[in-house]
C-alpha cells in the first residue's frame, strides 16, 4: 500500500465520527433514490407483465343495448388485436354481518374458455360453469374482507330480484387492480365488490340475450387509438354509446398511474436536498482537514508528489465517504423499499408485487453520490493545487481583526466576554456561518414537508366533507328517473331532507385539448351541497353555463368568458357551446357544475334525476339500509362518514409512514450538519478553549463558547427553514397533483414549531455529544500543538 493510500486510512479512521455523519446523510438521499425509483421500477413493471400476460384491455367502450351480432364488424377495425363484447351491471349486495349495504358490479365473462380480453388470475377454485344457477367467481379484494373462500355465499339484488350466489373462485383482474366504487374517494374492500359470471347466467337475469352493453379491445403495437375510438363511436352511436376511451381515462389505470406520477417526483425533489447538504459537510471536513495539513501538504511536494497526486489523494478520502454513504443507503433502501412494496400490496391487488432490485439504479445511485462529493470537494482541492511548498510549510496567515460594529465597548456591556468571542468567530467568516446555517435550514424545509402532509389532508377533508359535500349519505339510481322519484327517497325511513342531482357525461373541448366528464347539476337553494370558488368562498351557480373545477380549467385551458364545445354522450352526441362563468375549488376529480334548471335545458330531457343527497337520521340507519336492499331502482349509497374515515385512515396510513420516514432522515440531517460544525469548530478552536481553562475558565463556561455558537445558528436557520419548507412543501404539493386527487398548499403554524423543535432537540443531542469532547481535552498536548 503505497504512503498517500495509508494516510487516506489513517485520516478515516482518525476523523470516523465525521465521516459516519457525512455518510449518512448521503444515504439518505441514496436510499430516498432506491424506495423511489426501485418501488416505481417494481410497480410499473408487474403492472406491464401483467397487462400483458392478462390481455388488459387497451379501449373501452359502453352502450345502452347493442346487438352481438356488430363483435364481426368493430373486429375487422384495422389495429385491433383482440375484442371481448360483455355485460356490465351494477347490482347492491347484502353480506352477511354487514348492516349497511354493499355495492357490485356484475362482469360476464364466456360460458366457454377464457376472456380474449382481460383475462381473470384464478388465486383459487375454479372459473364458475355455464349453466350452474348463482355460481360466480369473486375479485380477490372483496373476497379478503368478508373472509370468503370457494363455496361461500351471499345475495345481491339483480334486476330487482334478490338471488343468492356462490364463490367458486377467487380471482384477479387487470381491470380491477385498484377497486374502488362509483362516487368513493378511496378504496372500500368491504363495501364495493367485483364478480363474474357466465354470459348466459347474466344475459338470462338482465334480458340481454343476444346483446351487450360494454366493450373491452385490445389494440396492435403501433395503432391510432384515436381512430379506433372514433369507428368504435360510430357503430355504437345508433345504440346508445357513451363514447369510448383508452387506459388513461380507465378507473383502476388511473389511480396506479398516479401512484406513480407521485413515486417519480418524490424521487426528483426529495434526494437532490440530501446530496445538497452532503456535498457541504464533504466541503466543510476537507476545507478544515487542509487547513490543518498544510505543514504536511508542503512536505509532500518538497519531497516530489505533484498536485494532481495530492489532489487526487483527497479526491479518494472523498469517494470512500461517498461509497461508505452509498453502501448504507442501499442497505437501507433495499430494506424500506421492501417495506413500502408489502405497503403496495394492501392497495393494488397483483398476482405477484416484487421489489425491484436494478443494478443500473444502484450504479446510478453511487455515482451521483460520489459526483456530488466530489463537486463538495473541488474547492479544497483546488486550494491544494494553489499552495507552494515554501507557503504550505508556514502557517496560514492571520486573519486580519478589525473592530465591528463601533468597537465592542458596548458589546461588553451587553454579553459576556466569551459571547463575544462567539459573535466575532461568526461575523469574521461570514461564508461558513452562512453555509452552516443554510445546512441546518435545510432539515428544517424536510421536515415541514414531511409534516405539511397532514395539515393538507385535514384541509382537504374539512373543505370536501364539511364545506362542500355536507350530506350524511349520497344515493344513486340505476338510471335517470323522473322527478317524481325523489319523494320516494323522501318517504325512506330515516330521510330528512333530500336535494337531488344529475349526473350528465359529456366530452369538453377547447382547441385542441379535450376529455371525458360529468357535468353534476346544482339547485339554486342547495344546502347540502355547496359550491365554492377558489378562495373557498360559497358562491351560487348562475342561471346558465359552466362551474369548472380548477383542474379542469387547468387542463383545458380555460378561463371565464370561454364558451367551450360540450358534447352530449347520451343525448345523440350532441354538439352545443356552452360559455364557463365560474371556476371553482374541488381537490377530489375532474368537477364540472351547472344549476338543475339550465342542465334540463340543455339535454332538452325536462327534470331527470341521477339521484339525491340527503340528511338522515342515524337512529334509523338500520331501517334504512333494509329498504335500501329492498328497492331495485337504487344502485348505490354511498355514506359520508364511512367515506371520511376511509380516507383518513388510508391517506394516513400512507402519509404516517412517508412521515416518520422523512423526520428521520431530516434528523440524521441536522445530526450531520450540527455535529461536523461543531468538531470542525473545536478543532479550529481547541487551542483558545485548552488556554481558557488554563485561565481559570470552568468546562461549562468553556463549553459555552462552542455551544452558543450553535444555539445561535441553529436560532438563525429558523426563519430561513421556514421560507425553505414553505417552498419545499408548494413543490410536494404540485408535483403530487393528478387528475385524481388535489393536495391543498396549507401550512399550519404547528407545523412550523414541531419542525423547530425537532431540530433544535437534535441539535441539543449532537452539543452534548461534542460537550464531552470539550471536558476531555487533554490540555498539555492541545497548548503544543503549532498555531
């Protein structure tokens, strides 16, 4: 081993409390890359194999009631690869031990063979057989809440009869990889189920024979989807067609692609911050390491080594810190990352869900850290390059002293003697006290972002739930039914007030930019459902056009004035104008709102009902949930209560997770940046502290001197970790938006303080750590040692 390599080991070993700090905080932002990228990597990959070994579907469509008899005429559409014609229903399910009840989707699948289109993953049992009255076969994640297995039973109303069936399988699908009802926020296992039965079994309960109303296709490598869609419209329009759409707009695809969407920019704003500061403290250490050096660094070149050997000599300290650092943040992530995968899987129901392990991602991952060290690093070895031997030999000079602010007369009426030596060590190098304080503010901004989470959940649960959506329950008709049917609802036990709506799909186009939506109507006195615009302020709708959500005006581009082209689906596809007079909040979905009265004169249908909000008494939950399971016409009813809690505790759960997360790697931060200042500063002043003892000057009051010191940067990075955090937090917040969900840009003044304790509680941790360095300064050997 050559002289340089034994002092690169020596120098490690000698300063390894430094180095284990550097490291981890690298491996933070090492390992934040691996969960990121690698739970992207494994998510985006099974979702591929199994769309694929699946045959997911690449375009659907719906239909009133369309012949079978057209499967010849859309198969022959150039570019598609496989076409399954089905019937869907939406059926209400009565479980046993279940109170409330449940809603269901009904899915034919063939009496013979398999689905040429979305294929069914058979966990276990058996596929249900032609013929065999009731049997089906039961997704996987309704099966897991109500406990079933092949041969269990229960009963769903069906075209207005209530039958009993039977599991025979319990399956998978890709068209079902997140389940979550019509109108739910987020996944209800127990309330919201799939099954699937042989066409004749369904054909004969819903008299279909001979026709469907859905189609599932999918498309050749290389095909115009837009095309296909547009032939598919076509066939379909004279039957009832809604319009088809591709993956982007499917329910399942959307939610797992904006899981992802979320994955990729925590992996692109969260780990840049970790290399940020890591490449400070590799600056800080080996800018300190120099300074101490230089004697040697001049004998070194008096004796032949060039500046590209010594330089390189660092070069090496730097990349065995950035390994070490790389090393553990892979452990650590392989680790977390398994963790969030089994987190995954309690969401998307795969037949597999592995954590990928790429060994492109932990070369990637080494070597951005080892360029960031580096980059930390150039600075003081470009100050190596620079020093003479003769110059290097000789102390650094002195720094020049100079009185501040008017002298220090008045100081010492106000601090102490050694309060002020502290102020002067800050004020006279004004770069390092900077870049510590930037240091600490960072782990400050980390852990506002980390915590913002909740204040925005909170806020988007009191603006959905309590401002906008005030209904104790939303109930929903199989179909438009006339006005008349809302004194129905009124008569159930329990209704105390009831506000209808109507729900309208329609496709928005501006330009070039269009998408597939439901304009919902609202009553002029609507109490239970409240419209807001994007200050949060109630407003009313006006007589006629468009309320659009602030999403949807982002997306299309819209701003009040504009008259948009507002295709009718299911009114012939008709194409009207209609101008957007107001743009409203809404942080769940794609809204569109328009008052009831201008909604009937635009379909020209009069007074169709989609449902009712309604206030209930919950004294007579039960009663009502009865004749709910009693009344054919009512598909769904979804509470929003239930519908709160599930939100709270799944959005929880997760955000609880990604926070502890995160609050630890900030403290490791401010551990790292805290405790590397302070060695630094004690090795700079380990001279003036040993010769204060000397003087008669106690530990404490010695002590006080470094310590104060870092009381008040860490006072001083408040402010400036709060401006951080507040911008750190405006980017988590935007780069999280989707078409799905909304997070609100809301930060509560708690969150500010909790973020500064726990930063001011690490920094305490790691002053302690350097306050029993101080006590055990060997006197002797400090006051020998050479200016």
């Amino acid at each position: 081993m050559s002289v340089l390599n034994r002092k690169v080991l020596r120098d490690l070993m000698r300063m390894w409390p430094q180095v284990l700090a550097i490291s981890l905080v690298m491996a933070c932002g090492v390992a934040t890359i691996i969960i990121a990228m690698g739970s992207y990597r494994s998510l985006d990959e099974t979702r591929s194999i199994f769309y694929d070994r699946y045959r997911f579907g690449s375009v659907f469509a719906s239909a009133s009631r369309a012949p079978t008899d057209l499967k010849g005429q859309i198969s022959a559409i150039d570019g598609i690869g496989g076409l399954e014609l089905r019937i869907v229903q939406p059926v209400l399910l009565d479980m046993d031990g279940m109170v409330e009840p449940a809603t269901g989707v009904a899915v034919s699948i063939p009496d013979f063979g398999e689905p040429s289109v979305n294929r069914l993953y058979i966990r276990s049992g058996r596929l249900p057989e032609a013929g065999r009255e009731g049997e089906v076969a039961v997704l996987e994640s309704f099966a897991i809440a109500h406990r079933m297995a092949p041969g269990s039973t229960f009963r769903a109303i069906m075209n207005g009869k209530k039958r009993t069936l039977t599991a025979t399988a319990i399956v998978l699908s890709p068209e079902y990889i997140y389940a979550i009802g019509p109108g739910d926020i987020v996944p209800d296992q127990r309330r919201f189920g799939v099954f699937f039965m042989p066409r004749s079994s369904l054909a004969g309960i819903f008299d279909m024979q001979g026709a469907f109303n859905d189609l599932s296709a999918r498309t050749l490598r290389g095909a115009r989807i837009a095309e296909i869609k547009d032939r598919i419209d076509t066939i379909l329009k004279p039957f009832g067609g809604t319009g088809s759409y591709d993956r982007s707009e499917q329910v399942s695809h959307s939610f797992l692609d904006n899981e992802l969407v979320q994955l990729k920019a925590m992996a692109t704003v969260i780990p840049p911050i970790f290399l940020l500061v890591s490449a400070f403290l590799v600056n800080m250490i080996l800018s300190r390491l120099i300074a101490l050096e230089r004697e040697q660094i001049g004998l070194l070149k008096a004796v032949g080594y060039g500046d590209l050997a010594i330089g390189w000599h660092y070069a090496k300290m730097t990349i065995v810190i950035a390994v070490i650092g790389s090393a553990i943040g892979a452990g650590a992530g392989i680790w977390l990352g398994r963790g969030m995968t089994r987190l995954y899987a309690e969401f998307f129901y795969f037949p597999f869900l592995v954590f990928r392990q790429s060994i492109d991602l932990y070369v990637l991952s080494i070597l951005v850290s080892v360029a960031s060290a580096l980059a930390g690093a150039l600075r003081a070895m470009f100050s190596v390059a620079r020093l003479a031997p003769a110059v290097a030999m000789q102390p650094p000079t002195p720094m020049r002293f100079r009185s501040l602010l008017g002298g220090s007369h008045w100081m010492s009426g106000v601090f102490s003697q050694l309060t002020i030596m502290v102020i002067r060590n800050l004020i006279r190098k004004p770069l390092r006290s900077f870049m510590t304080i930037l240091g600490t503010s960072l782990s400050i901004s980390l852990l506002i972002a980390a915590l913002f989470s909740y204040d925005a959940i909170e806020s988007m649960i009191e603006t959905v739930f309590f401002r906008a959506e005030r209904q104790d329950a939303t109930i929903t008709f199989d179909m438009p039914r006339a006005a008349a049917s809302l004194d129905a609802i009124r008569r159930l036990p329990g209704v105390m007030r009831a506000e209808p709506f109507r729900n309208v799909p329609v496709i928005l186009t501006k330009g070039q930019r269009s998408k597939r939506l439901v304009i919902s109507s609202i009553n002029e006195d609507s109490d239970l459902s409240q419209l807001l615009d994007v200050n949060l302020v109630n407003i009313s709708a006006p007589y006629s056009g468009l309320l659009v959500s602030e999403r949807v005006a982002k997306v299309l581009h819209l701003q009040i004035g504009d008259s948009v082209e507002t295709e009718l689906i299911e009114q012939g596809h008709r194409l009207v104008r209609v101008p957007v007079t107001s743009i409203v909040q809404n942080y769940v979905g794609l809204a569109v709102y328009m008052r009831s009265d201008a909604l009937a004169r635009l379909t020209g249908q009069g007074e169709r009902l989609s449902g009712a909000r309604v206030a209930i008494d919950r004294l007579q939950l039960d009663d009502l949930y009865r004749r709910v399971k009693n009344t054919p016409a009512i598909a769904s009813i979804g509470l929003q209560q239930v519908a709160r809690d599930r939100m709270r505790s799944t959005i929880g759960e997760n955000i609880g997770i990604v926070t502890v997360l995160y609050t630890s790697l900030a403290l490791i931060v401010t551990f790292g940046v805290v405790y590397n200042s302070a060695r630094i500063r004690l090795s700079e002043q380990g001279r003036e502290l040993a010769s204060l003892r000397v003087l008669g000057f106690t530990r404490a009051e010695v002590s006080l001197v470094l310590l104060v010191e870092l009381a008040i940067v860490v006072v001083l990075a408040q402010p400036l970790g709060w401006l951080l955090g507040a911008a750190l937090a405006w980017v988590v917040a935007n780069g999280l938006e989707s078409d799905l969900f909304r997070i609100p840009f809301v930060i509560q003044t708690s969150t500010y303080a909790y973020a500064s304790l726990f930063v001011m509680l690490a920094a305490a941790v790691s002053a302690l750590v350097v306050r029993r360095r101080i006590d055990r300064l060997d006197l002797v050997s400090v006051l020998k040692t050479r200016e």
